[in-house]
C-alpha cells in the first residue's frame, strides 16, 4: 500500500487545492451548474451520458468526513506502518516525517473537490466556491467511472507504487485536458499565493518526494494525453490496455519512444520467505528519490535506463508475515533493480552510493505498534540498519538488515 499506490484511490479522483481566488461572476453555487458541467464534459470527450450525476455540496465538517470515509475504504494502517519503515530505510522520505500518522490527513488537506467512486457522485464544499473547471473536471471522471468502471480497473492492475501512477496519469490526465479545453480561452488559474502561515511547515506538510508523486498524474499525465491526441490515438483505447509504468506516461508520446519501458522485467527476487510489503518503485520514484543528492539531471539520467524493479520486506526468521513475535522488530529489505545496459545499471549504483552517503540513515524511528494497546509500551521504537549494494551486469540489488539498536548493542 506504497503512497504513490493511494494517490488515486486516497484521493477518489480529487482536484488539487489551491488555485487562485475566484472573479466575481464565479461566485455562485458549484452545484447549480453540475448538469452543464457533465454535458459540456461528455461533448469535449466523446462519451455519452449513461445516468445523472448527483452533485453533493457539504459543509467543511461533512465534506472532511466524507474523504476520511473514502480513505478508509482503501487504506490498512498497517500497511501504512511497513511502507514508513522501507520508505525511510531507503530515505525515500526523511527520517523524520510521522508518514503512517500523516497519511490520511496529508491527502485530506489537499482536496478541493473530488468525484465519489463509491456513490458515483461529485461531491464539493459548500463554503468553498468550486470553479466550473473543477466540475467539469470531475464530470470527465464521472463519465469514465460510468463506460470503463474506474474501481474495476484499479483491481485489475497489478500493486504498486508504479502501476497506481501510470493509472492514475491516465485517469487525471484525460480529465485535466478536458478541463484545459474549457479554459483555453481564458487564462489558466494559478495558485494563490500562500500566506505566511501557511508557509510555515507543519507537521505532516508532504516531503518533496511525496508532493512529485501526488502531481505526477496532473501535470506529467496531462501531458501524456496531450501528446497522444495530438498523433490521433485512440484514448479510449487504453482503459482497456493501461499503462503498466511510470516510464510509458514520460516518454511512449514523446519525441524518445524508445526510452518507454512498455514491457518492464520485474525481476524475481532471491527471498522466499512471506512479505510484508511488496512494491515496484518504478523510473519516477526512483528519479525523485535520487535528486536530492544528485541534482535534477542527474536523477533523471541515473533513472533512465530502469527496466523493472521489485522491492520486498520481510521478518527475519519468520515463516509467515503475521508471526506472533512482532516485538522483535528485526527486518530483511531486498529491492532488486533491472536496467538496460551494464552502463546504466553502473549511473543507477554510482547515484544511489551519492544518496546513500548523503541521506540513508544508519538509525530512525517509528511509531510503536504495540504502543496502541498498551500505555506501557513506549510511544516509539528506533531501528538500526545496515545496508550494502552490489551491482552485476545489469541488476544492481540494494539489502539491508533492520533491527531494535537494542538489540544491535547501540
């Protein structure tokens, strides 16, 4: 349950917050223009209306409700735990940001309005003006949920953080470029400009790895469906054919075809023990993983060359992941990569040894799981790591072993 693995389903096709304050003749019932909304939506793309479209104006209070209802049809707070415990073992995010604490309350802040794939409804708040893009927007995915069932497609894809974001690019990049042909007469809406207590950085305010991963499908799959439209692609097409990963939505339209890992090798991984947590990182993770300690173009050209990848984590010594002896805490992290060329698969070691030495730490904590039971378990628990990488040929394969400091004698 990877986080690019929520960015869909946590956000029930939710619209960015944020943009500019509305003009004057905006101002009015979001709801009162649902029906033009869908029409206009099914008329820009060529689906026809199956039913109506209820439309749900909320007060704050409901309207929060109403995503944390969603959310928990999708999240398991467990899963939640391990993903901050690889997350943060590969400092895919640093060490320390409370990612299960967060989870819920980070994609929840960020909804402006969203289309209910449980209800089949558009749900907007009712004390926030919802610009007519926005339902439109949201009617784009209201049509795709009624001709290609949204939730049936999601079941169908194979789990991970990639194949969640290749899906989700196609889902939200249709619908931004619907959106966009609404407003192309018009400037484009910009963010409003933060104020300064919102500048300030809060608790749980998304890392940047997190905050790329959550735009990707916006900005880099509207792109994509840009792009496709313009050779005469047939959009459709591809809800019944969706793109397997990351590198597809950066490059299979582009002026580099050949760069688009249209058939990833996910390569099989040595462990044969039961997992707790399985994910396929993908070339974008990886890329926005990398950039911090190698730059922006240095991410992009050590990711470049990804052919497939699969990461697993594992309790040592247990023979099935619900072993009763979760105190231990004691951890076998294997992520396995694939790159193109014995060339690429050397860029891809030599950046990650820059990320490794600049941002993988030797310790970190997180939250106690036995601390929810119980007051007399301590709040949270600190794990030592070591963790070695070894490249060959075209595989570079990164492991670590996780345990209490206690018991590493720290």
């Amino acid at each position: 349950m990877a986080w690019a693995s929520l960015v869909w389903p946590a956000l029930i096709c939710g619209l960015l917050a944020g943009i500019s304050p509305l003009s004057a003749e905006e101002v009015e019932s979001a709801c009162s223009r649902a029906k033009e909304a869908l029409d206009e939506a099914s008329r820009l793309r060529g689906l026809a209306i199956k039913r109506t479209v209820p439309c749900e104006s909320l007060d704050p209070e409901a309207f929060l409700k109403r995503i944390q209802k969603n959310q928990a049809e999708f999240m398991d707070p467990r899963a939640a735990w391990f993903d901050e415990l690889y997350y943060k073992a590969l400092a895919f995010i640093p060490s320390s940001y409370p990612y299960a604490e967060c989870l819920q309350k980070a994609l929840s802040e960020n909804i402006h309005a969203f289309y209910d794939v449980i209800s089949g409804s558009i749900v907007v708040p009712a004390e926030e003006e919802t610009r007519y893009g926005t339902l439109v927007h949201e009617s784009v995915h209201a049509l795709q949920d009624q001709h290609f069932c949204l939730q049936c497609l999601r079941e169908k894809i194979p789990r991970g953080s990639d194949y969640a974001l290749a899906f989700a690019s196609l889902v939200e990049g249709d619908a931004q470029s619907v959106q966009e042909e609404v407003a192309k007469d018009t400037p484009s809406p910009q963010r409003a400009p933060a104020s300064p207590e919102a500048e300030k950085k809060t608790r749980c305010q998304l890392p940047q790895t997190l905050a790329f991963q959550y735009e990707f499908p916006y900005t880099v799959g509207r792109r994509f469906v840009g792009r496709l439209k313009q050779k005469g692609e047939d959009l459709n097409a591809l809800f019944s054919n969706i793109p397997q990963n990351s590198s597809v939505i950066l490059y299979a339209y582009s002026k580099r075809p050949e760069l688009a890992a249209f058939e990833a090798s996910i390569p099989k991984p040595d462990m044969e023990a039961p997992y707790l947590a399985k994910d396929v990182f993908g070339e974008y993770s990886i890329r926005t993983m990398l950039r911090d300690a190698n730059g922006s173009r240095g991410a992009v050209l050590a990711a470049l060359g990804w052919r497939g990848d699969i990461l697993l984590l594992t309790r040592q010594g247990a023979k099935s992941p619900d072993a009763k002896n979760p105190d231990t805490h004691s951890y076998t992290l294997s992520w396995r990569t694939e790159w193109r060329s014995a060339g690429d698969a050397r860029q891809f070691y030599e950046a990650f040894l820059r990320h490794q030495r600049k941002n993988i730490p030797l310790r970190f904590s997180l939250p106690n799981p036995a601390y929810m039971s119980t007051a007399i378990a301590p709040p949270d628990i600190t794990l030592c790591q070591t963790i070695n990488v070894v490249k060959g040929g075209t595989r570079v394969d990164i492991k670590a072993s996780l345990a209490l400091c206690e018991q590493k004698g720290s």
